[in-house]
C-alpha cells in the first residue's frame, strides 16, 4: 500500500546503513514505495525498483560496467536512468525514448544512504558536525523494525518524562522521577529545548549517580537528536534518531551515536546497549492509541514536561505532514 504524503515525498529519507549496501542492488520500501538503491563507483543511486519492460524487480538484477541490469531480460539502465541496452532488439534498431527507469534523489551522508522520492535535491538537510569532528567516535545503529508510525517513534525518543520509568535503572531512577521546566528555543539554528536536568544512576560508566543535561533538537520531520552533556567532567554524547517509513504499518529506525570521549565499551557492546533501551521503548510505542499522533494539542492531556514534544506537533502541523499523524 502507497499511501503519499506532498511533505515527506520532498524528504530526505533514510533507506539504509551505508554498511548495509554492497557491490548489489538493495531493495527498500520508502512510504509503501518499492525503491532500488545501488553504488556505481563512488556514487550512489536510487530507482524505483520496476523496469518497464515487463515489471520485473531492479533490485534481483546487478550491477555491471556502470549500469545496473534487469535480471528478467537483462536491459541495461545507465546511472541517470536511460536504457542503454536491450539484448533482444537488432543492432539497426533504436532503443524506444520511454525505455527509461524512474529515477529518485539519492545520496550518501553520515554514514547512511539517503533517498528523495521526489527527486528534488534542493530540499535542506539537516547538519551533524559532530559527525565530521575527529575527536568524536562515531557508533552507527540499526536497523530496528517497528509495528507503529514514524512520529510515534520520534515523540518517544523526545520524551524526557519516560526515562526513569520504562528505562528505570538504566535511564532514570524511581526516586528521581520529577522533571524541572524548561522552554524550547525557535531560532535560525531551528527547534531545540533548553537543557533539561535528568538524573541518572551511572551516565558515564563510572558507576557515580548524578544529574545530566539533555538537549533535544527536532531537525526534519522524521530526524532528530538529543545530545547529553556531563557538568563535572564536559563529555559530550549525542544520539541522532531517523526513521524510515516503510509502509503504512511499519517503520524502521535508525542512529547514530557520537561521544567526545572515551566510554570504555566496545561498539559492539555500546550497540546492545542500545537495542536493550529501545526494546524497553518498542512494546510501548506499538501499543499506543491512536495509532497516528494527533496534532491537536487538545487532544492529548499534556505537562509542562511535554514541551518538547508539543514542540514536534506544532512543527509537523505546521509543515502538514500527514504520514502517521491525526
């Protein structure tokens, strides 16, 4: 099932880990859309994953001199989408102008794949310098499969309040369970919260309880990212959270870990970490009603806690996402 959204078609969308794409064709779906995404040399490229021959998946096929192959009759589509060879045509004959794939925006940038269905490549970006800052290690994640919309996701990872429950002993604790104000910041750098004290029993892996400081920053519609700051010692953490809607069920999430200092823990490890929290999350997000986030903020009874959140609806009422959203 398509299910199209004008917003999110111009997005940049996650497909896949940038590990996950080798010298063959991946297939994806983006919004119930089945999408091929390749690497000729140092670039890479997406198409709808359909040739228009006899509909048949790009994505079974290979890539070879630089053109990726149908593996049904073997025609050949250039990077820019044009067939340039069709075996069962005579040589004298010219190959017809609408033998020609459907081609998608498609680039690699932090260490993942990103795909434009619209194929508008003007649309902005979001920005991670962490990501090309030397002093910090990079720990990429996923993929995570999740029954439950994109949004729903993402308000999760924005919500401070959950930490010390869902995540208790890990995130938070049960006697620190109170959340002091604070105010979101609209400005040219875009939508952030203040920092919010969050006490946690072992931040750093040194075993001291104390209070952290998390900053949450809501970057594009289905991309954002909290960064975790240490008073006493300065480290830094930012986990970077993007999620790829798959069909009108499910979605698939994604991140990015950076640290600006040294945790003791392998990536592997830091991984299952991770995945650990987010199991703690998914049995939560898969079960909330309604399904789609409501955008009216009367709605839902919200706290002063929530800002952050209220902060993601009032961003995709505002742009008029409708992808998972009521």
């Amino acid at each position: 099932m398509i299910v199209n959204d004008a917003v999110l078609q111009q997005e940049w969308i996650v497909a896949c880990l940038s590990s996950e794409l080798t010298d063959k064709p991946k297939q994806v779906f983006i919004m119930g859309e089945r999408v091929v995404v390749f690497r000729v040399g140092d670039e890479v490229h997406a198409f709808k994953d359909l040739c228009i021959h006899r509909g048949a998946a790009l994505s079974l096929g290979c890539v070879k001199d630089g053109h990726l192959v149908c593996p049904y009759h073997a025609w050949e589509y250039n990077a820019e989408g044009d067939c340039t060879k069709i075996p069962q045509l005579p040589d004298n004959q010219a190959i017809p102008k609408k033998a020609r794939a459907i081609v998608y925006g498609c680039e690699e940038r932090y260490g993942m794949i990103w795909v434009n269905l619209s194929g508008n490549v003007e649309t902005p970006r979001f920005s991670l310098p962490e990501f090309e800052d030397p002093s910090y290690r990079v720990v990429m994640w996923g993929p995570q499969h999740v029954e439950a919309k994109p949004p729903r996701i993402i308000e999760n990872f924005l919500d401070v309040g959950h930490l010390a429950v869902v995540h208790e002993g890990y995130l938070g604790t049960s006697e620190h369970t109170e959340i002091g104000d604070y105010h979101m910041i609209h400005d040219e750098k875009g939508i952030r919260s203040e920092e919010i004290a969050i006490f946690q029993p072992d931040p750093d892996g040194s075993g001291q309880a104390k209070y952290v400081y998390y900053t949450y920053a809501i970057e594009r519609p289905l991309t954002v990212k909290f960064t975790k700051r240490d008073q006493e010692t300065g480290n830094l953490m930012t986990i970077l959270l993007t999620v790829q809607p798959k069909d009108a069920n499910t979605s698939i999430a994604y991140g990015i870990m950076l640290f600006n200092y040294d945790t003791g823990t392998s990536d592997e490890d830091t991984v299952k970490f991770q995945d650990m929290i987010f199991a703690q999350d998914k049995p939560v997000v898969e079960n909330q009603k309604p399904e789609d986030l409501p955008l009216d903020l009367q709605t839902e009874l919200s706290l002063k806690c929530d800002r952050v959140s209220i902060a993601y609806r009032q961003y995709l009422k505002k742009l008029g996402v409708q992808w998972g959203t009521a």
